[in-house]
C-alpha cells in the first residue's frame, strides 16, 4: 500500500530540489548546474571503480548533458565576450575528456574534469560574493577566457 522508506525520501529530495530551483536566482542556478555536475562525477568515480560500467556511464551522461545542455547552453557570447567563448571551449574540453574517460574508464580523467568544474564555481561563488558586496577583490573568471 505505502512505498518503500526510499521512494519516500527521493520524493521528498526532489520536491526539494524543485523548489530550490524555481525560487533560485540565476546565479544560483548556475551554482546548481556546477554542483550536479560534480555529484554525477563522483557517482560515475565510485562506479567505475566498483565495476558498475552501466551505471558508470549513466553518471557520466548525465554530467555530459548538464555541462552542454546547461552550463554551455547558459553562456551568451554576445555580452559575455571573451570569457564566454573561453567558457565555451572548456565546456567543450570537458565534454570530450568525460567521453574518453567512459571509454577508457579512467579514473584520472574523471577527476581532471572535477577540479576544473571546482575552480569554475568557487569562480562563479566569488562573483556572486562580488556582486552583493562592491568592494570586494576582482574574482579569477578571466583566467578561463583563453582556456
């Protein structure tokens, strides 16, 4: 009759995050997108190495798509400039070394893309600290422009 303690608790998490979305400001929502990516990440690390290749490679699709399909597909090139497309290109970079790291199961790959995703939101954290405090120190983003 009633579902299972689990199935109520990922009911619950997902309600959660879907309000966290919808109440979220746009730089939060980036925020989100970077840390969903680091959680599929680490999924697809603990599964590769227990052996888990398909639950391996849906971790890494799914960190594939958020970075496409979120992260790279959030950039606007028109005000964004240089950082953007720079953005773009490591996007891109990503993308492709989480593709070799599935087909190479390379658990080194995994973790090269998870610090470049860390970088890039304590980046993005320290923009939104910059923007609601003006006199805080420039924030690092420019150094991913010619990445």
């Amino acid at each position: 009759m009633f579902g299972s303690r689990q199935t109520g608790v990922n009911a619950y998490a997902k309600v959660g995050m879907e309000t966290g979305v919808v109440a979220a400001s746009p730089h939060k929502l980036i925020v989100m997108l970077f840390d969903g990516a680091l959680v599929s990440i680490s999924n697809a690390l603990v599964n590769m190495r227990s052996g888990n290749i398909g639950e391996k490679g849906k971790a890494i699709s799914k960190a594939i798509m958020i970075i496409d399909s979120g992260l790279r597909a959030a950039l606007d090139k028109k005000v964004g400039g240089e950082i953007a497309e720079g953005l773009d290109a490591l996007y891109e970079y990503m993308s492709g070394r989480l593709l070799t790291a599935n087909l190479k199961n390379d658990p080194a790959i995994l973790e090269e893309v998870q610090r470049l995703l860390v970088e890039l939101r304590d980046a993005w954290n320290q923009i939104g600290d910059t923007a609601r405090a003006p006199a805080a120190a420039p924030t690092n983003m420019s150094k991913y422009a010619s990445a």
